[in-house]
C-alpha cells in the first residue's frame, strides 16, 4: 500500500491530470494537485487504464527460461496433455520457479490481476499446486493470482483424480476447473455433476475448459446451465474457450447466449486463431460477462503465445473483425475490466476509492494503446510501482 502522486497522465484516455493515491487507493483526480510531501511520478502524457487482467492462463506449465523446447507432439489434445505429463520430469519444470517467470512476464507488459488453471493429476498431485501457491504469496503486492484446480489429464478416467481436487480446493484453490465433459470422460453428466459437487461442497465457483464443437459443446453447455440453476450459482460459473459458441447454427448459438446471460455464467475466450470462437460483440451485446486470457506460454502446447494483454487484445481485435476505433477500445475494455468482472474484482477501476492497480499506455487514444506493441511505460499495483518501460522490478528466479 503506498502514497503517491502521479502527475500529467490521461485517465482512459482523456485530459492530462493528476492523480494522489493513499493507502494503495485513488484518493482524488484533479488538474495540478499538490504534491505535499509525496513521492512524484512523471507520466508524460501517458493514458492510464485499469490494470490488465490475464483471464485465462497456465502459470505452471511455461518453458520460459529452459532453452528452446523442441515441439514435435502434434495437435491431438490427448498426445498434448500426456506429453507435458511426462515433460515435466525430463525438463526439470520447477513450478514455483516457471510460474514465476510467467507471472513477473504478465507484471511487466501491465498485468495486476492473472486467474491461472493449475495441473491436478494422479502423477503429480499437489505438487504443482504448492508451487504456484508460492508464487501466489510470493507477488503478493505485485498481481493478485486466483488458481483454479483443473484435472487437466481427465477427472472419471484417471481415479484419484477427484480426491486430489477435493484436497486441492481445501488447500488454497480459489476454484474448480474441469474439462471437456464427453470428450475427456466419456460422462458429461458424471464428470460435471463431480465438478458441481466439489464446488458445492467447497462453496466456491468453476471454470470449465469447454473445447468441445458444435452441437457436442452445445450439449455440454446445456448440462452446465442446467446444474449451475439447480444449484443457484449464477454468476459464479465461468466456461473458457467455449469454441461451440463460434458454430455457424445461428439459431443455436443465439438461444445458447441468451441461456448463459440468464444463468450468469461468463465466458473466457483467448480468440484462437485456429478454431471457431465465441464472438465477442454479440457476446458483450447479451450482456453475458466476457473475459480475455492469452493461454498458455512459451510451453510444450505451442511457443506462439507471448504474456502480454495488449498482444492479445489486438489478436482479440483481429479474430472478431474489430476495426473502428470504438471497437478496438471495446476489445481493451474486455482484457482488462471484462476481466475483473469475471472474477468479481472489488473496487476496480479509475474512480477515486478504488484500488490503485493501473497500467500506463503510450499511446495518443485507447484505439492506438489496443494495438500498439510499445513497452507499458508503468505500472502500479495498489499504488506501488511494479513495473517500468515493460519490464517488472522484481527479478524473476
Ligand atoms: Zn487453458
């Protein structure tokens, strides 16, 4: 928590102020404020905005810092998942040390908040989980990282599988994951009943890696609304990637947003340029709460995506044909607050009483800061500065 006073930046975008920020909080917004006796930031100019919230992400599974990583597995999802199984113990995939690397990557290029699935499997067991449970209170103070438990390697067909995130949840997991219902398990009711029941028990919520297609995601998603009615938790249910959303049915997709923004459920999407994706503008037109993550990085899935909001915010941009200038604004706003409002974030924002967590952009206007690759000049976390020109002051191990 810190005091101190941002001078000549242009919050969202608009006229150059100043900005006094106390107790880790926005305290007032005005032209030519007094510095007193606080610490001055010259902004330049620079926009602010929100922090970047990574929705969607892995910390434990990126190569970062091991040398280049031969790909040669393929792009069967079964052949990917037994793969970096057994890759983790060759390569020697510390998880507090990788997920460290990641997370310090994210804080550089303007992250303050990172919700990050964490492998639970019959193999590992915790293990990774206390790993990156360590980087969680190791950057506390830098971003806040919610950890979803997700049987990444399947949930029925691996026994054992549900014990570990029964424990995983009462050990420090925000949430419970789960994984292509049919696709994975061959039981969509059995898997997502186990799913419902854990979050159940625990009281907490669920984000579901949905990648299954067509009518068969459309069946699952189906089974998902119908368990978070039944069980009243609206609002606390997220599916990620939901590819079925991006069919070419029309009629199906529509009836299918319309129960999502009925049940409250959000949907997290990474924009995957190589399959069908949700559509993020009739998405955010029903109302239904969208957040944006940029997957996994720089591991033994791909080397293609890179830890920065605003690289993905334009891949966002591309993928769902948006040009315009409010378009492009749009898309920043879904990687940043859209975000925060799947996970409930309390007080964020750039009024006065909220969190201090904010990320310059050099940029002229909020269409030119969605797209444009310049280093985030700063960032502040709780109005501490977490990082310059791109790069986070804490060093990654
Ligand atoms: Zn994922």
């Amino acid at each position: 928590m810190s005091d101190i006073l941002l001078r000549n930046l242009r919050p969202m975008g608009g006229a150059a102020l100043d900005m006094r920020i106390k107790a880790g909080k926005i305290a007032e917004i005005a032209p030519s404020l007094q510095a007193d006796d606080l610490p001055v930031e010259e902004c330049k100019g620079a926009i602010a905005i929100p922090g970047l919230v990574e929705a969607h992400t892995h910390l434990d599974k990126t190569v970062m810092g091991l040398g280049w990583y031969e790909n040669a597995v393929g792009t069967d999802l079964r052949a990917m998942i037994d793969n970096e199984r057994a890759e983790r113990h060759r390569l020697g995939m510390d998880p507090h040390r990788q997920s460290m690397r990641h997370a310090l990557a994210l804080v550089g290029a303007g992250c303050t908040h990172a919700r990050s699935h964490v492998d639970i499997d019959t193999e590992h067991g915790l293990a990774i989980l206390e790993g990156v449970l360590a980087t969680k209170d190791a950057l506390q103070g830098i971003i806040d990282i919610e950890i979803v438990a997700f049987p990444q390697s399947g949930l029925l067909v691996r026994p054992g599988t549900l014990e570990l995130l029964d424990e995983a949840l009462a050990s420090g997991a925000d949430l419970v994951g789960g994984l292509d219902p049919s696709g994975m398990d061959r039981d969509p009711k059995g898997h997502l009943d186990a799913i419902f029941g854990l979050a159940e028990t625990h009281g907490k919520g669920v984000d579901i890696h949905l990648h299954e297609a067509g009518t068969l995601g459309a069946f699952s998603l189906e089974l998902i609304m119908e368990r978070t009615r039944a069980l009243g938790m609206q609002g606390r249910v997220a599916v990620s990637h939901a590819f079925c959303l991006g069919m070419n049915d029309w009629h199906a997709t529509e009836a299918l947003i319309a129960g999502l923004a009925e049940c409250d459920i959000a949907i997290l999407t990474t924009g995957a340029p190589s399959r069908e994706v949700p559509q993020v503008k009739r998405l955010h037109a029903a109302g239904v709460r969208l957040g944006v993550g940029c997957d996994g990085v720089r591991d033994t899935w791909s080397p293609l995506n890179r830890p920065d909001m605003i690289d993905r915010t334009r891949i966002i941009a591309m993928r769902n044909n948006l040009r315009s200038d409010a378009d492009l604004a749009l898309a920043l706003d879904i990687c940043s607050a859209g975000g925060a409002r799947v996970m409930g974030l309390q007080g964020y924002g750039l009024e006065v009483g909220c969190m201090a967590d904010l990320t310059l952009l050099d940029a002229e206007t909020l269409a030119e800061g969605a797209i444009s690759d310049a280093p985030r000049p700063l960032v502040l976390k709780a109005g501490r500065v977490t990082a310059r020109n791109g790069a986070a002051l804490r060093k990654a191990p």
